[in-house]
C-alpha cells in the first residue's frame, strides 16, 4: 500500500474552505461508480430500470432519513453508474441533546454521532458497497470513486433547477457526462 506523501500526491480538497458542512442547508450531492462502471442498471426508453444493485443503492439512500432525524433526502435519482440526490439538513436538537451510548439493559435504533454531509455520505458508500459486494460475493471490490461531488443550494430557484435536472437526468443520458 502506498502511504500519502503531501510532497508527492498533493491532494487537494474539493469541498469549500471554511464551510461547516454540518449546518442546516440543502446540498446536491453526486456520488460516481468507481471508474464509471455502470452497476445499478439501465436506461430504457428514458427511464431509468434499476437492477438488485440499483435496488440496493436507492433503498439505502432512502434508509439515510430513517436512521437520522436532521436529514430529509429529497429529489433523487440512481442512474447506471452514478447517483444524485438533494439531502436537506435540518436544525432538530443541540448538539450532545443524546447520548449514542445506551444504558444497561436499554436498546434503542443507531444514532449517528456525526452530522455533516461528509458522514453520511460515507455512511452511505459503505453500506452500499458492502451489500453489493455480498450480492455478488466480490468481497473487497471498490464500488465508488473515491470521493463525491456537492454543490449547496443557496437559493429557491436553485433548488428548482436542481431538482428538475435530477428529474430529468434519464431522459438525457444519452448526453449525460456521466455516460459510459
């Protein structure tokens, strides 16, 4: 295994400086197939027809707002070798409002203890990756590129056109930049 050396790989964060990605907001995420393998299905006839792995990827997107309180996944679409989506954090209760750790003998659902985007989408990539990999028994394999793409939506008429274009991403795969 190579070891990071910031002399030679000099990476660079694509996120935006200073931002706290924990804060209420809505962001437009876009999480891309390692090497742009189309693994979740196919478009036909302009529509997106999802296959088990597809079915994974949108069943556990969906799971993200059942196992968090703050996060609302709202427009969202698995295309065969990406995924978009708009997650909406929410401000429901101070931070350490909770324990994660339940008393003896208590069982209570998992909590996150992390509440930014980079968490939950990490929380996300590795469920997937770890359900498909059992489908298909290839233990190990890389399912997603390395990292994900975010944009935060600052106004209505950006959530708008954001959300249109997630509506609409099947019936332009064909030009779609994401297109293998």
């Amino acid at each position: 295994m190579i070891r990071y050396n910031p002399d030679v790989h000099h990476r660079r964060s694509i996120r935006l400086k200073g931002y706290d990605y924990s804060q209420p907001g809505l962001y437009f995420i876009t999480i891309c197939c390692k090497d742009r393998t189309p693994i979740f299905g196919e478009v036909k006839n302009d529509e997106m027809i999802l296959n088990p792995c597809g079915g994974i990827a949108k069943c556990e997107w969906l799971k993200t707002a059942e196992m968090r309180e703050d996060v609302d996944v709202l427009e969202h679409v698995i295309m065969p070798n990406h995924m978009h989506g708009i997650i909406l954090l929410r401000d429901v209760a101070p931070v350490g409002a909770y324990c994660n750790t339940p008393l003896p003998n208590e069982s209570r659902p998992f909590k996150s203890p992390s509440k930014t985007i980079g968490a939950i989408i990490r929380g996300y990539k590795s469920t997937v990756t770890k359900q498909i990999n059992h489908l298909r028994q290839t233990p190990g394999l890389p399912i997603w590129q390395r990292n994900y793409y975010e944009h935060i939506i600052r106004d209505e008429k950006s959530y708008h056109q954001i959300a249109e274009y997630i509506r609409i991403n099947p019936l332009k795969w064909q030009d779609d930049k994401y297109y293998a």
